[in-house]
C-alpha cells in the first residue's frame, strides 16, 4: 500500500492546534476538495460559523488572535469533519 493511500485514510485533531497562513477556508480544507457547503456545514456542527460569519466568513484570514484556545480546537474539529477518512487519532483527547 502506498504511503499517499494510508495518509489519505487517516485523519488527526492534535492536542495544539496548528493553523496555516491563508484563509479560514485553506485551514478547514487545505487540499482544497470540499465544497464552500461542507466547510460551513462543519462550522456550523462546532458552532463556529456565526462567529466567523461576521468575521469574513471563509475569506477571513486566520491570524493567531481570531480564536480563543477552545475556538482553535474547535477549528480543528471542524477540519476534522471536512475531510473524509476511516481513522480519526485524537492526541489527548480526554486531557484537562
């Protein structure tokens, strides 16, 4: 099996959120092969959009200061849900 096969089939919340530079769009889908719906349907399910929403939407650019710590996990919840995979590993997912 290919490596690109196996990293295609895998998905990861880390426990510190990463976040590229670009647009919330990029960093809720940074292959870039969901549709706009599927972004703010993912959004909307960790109660992000709104927020967001009145931001810029997903042309808003993601500096380090547009979210609180809890928002930046919920971001990567988000992208989590964007991508379509048979493995989810969460880093730490019941630390305090």
């Amino acid at each position: 099996m290919s490596r690109s096969h196996v990293r295609s089939r895998l998905n990861t919340i880390p426990q510190q959120a990463f976040f590229l530079h670009g647009t919330v769009r990029l960093n809720a889908n940074p292959e870039g092969n969901a549709p706009d719906k599927v972004l703010i349907e993912a959004l909307q399910a960790v109660n992000l959009w709104s927020y967001l929403e009145s931001r810029g939407g997903l042309d808003a650019d993601m500096s380090e200061d547009i979210f609180s710590h809890g928002q930046q996990q919920l971001c990567c919840l988000a992208r989590a849900l964007c991508k379509r995979c048979s493995i989810l590993i969460m880093d730490e997912a019941t630390s305090r």
